[in-house]
C-alpha cells in the first residue's frame, strides 16, 4: 500500500474514532447522539466519493454503494439509539 493511500485511510479511522467518541461523550443527549451519527454516516460517504475520485476509479454504483452503506449504518445506529 503506498503512503498516500495509507493516508487516506488513516484520515478515515482517526474521524471516524473522533466520531464514535463523540457517541460516548454525548451518550445522555439524545439529539447529539443522532447528530454524530448522521455527520459520522455522511463523511463516511463523502470521505469513500473521494478517495475513489483521487484514485480515478469513481463509477456510478461506487457512489451509490457508499451513500446506501452510510444509509444503513445510520439507520441501525439510529434504532439502536432508540432502544
């Protein structure tokens, strides 16, 4: 793996942590919760958009992959949440 692809996925597990800390540190306010939830599931598919854009192999059902994985994962965060 070479070093700027190594970036690109350290750039997504230290935010992607950040996010789920934030989970732990708001875990008595509900609204936060989902709120980091959401920002977590939506960066993941921005963040997955353009590394394939950088790495000029974007294609439609990439696009579509990652925003219906980052919809899913919201959602079962979300009913979790609700539990």
């Amino acid at each position: 793996m070479n070093e700027r692809r190594l970036l690109h996925y350290l750039i997504l597990v230290v935010v992607e942590a950040g996010f789920g800390f934030m989970l732990l540190y708001f875990r008595y306010n509900y609204f936060m919760e989902v709120a980091a939830a959401a920002a977590a599931s939506v960066f993941y598919a921005v963040w997955g958009i353009w590394h394939h854009s950088v790495e000029r192999r974007l294609r439609q059902t990439i696009v579509v992959e990652y925003v219906l994985v980052g919809f899913m994962v919201f959602l079962i965060t979300f009913l979790a949440l609700n539990l």
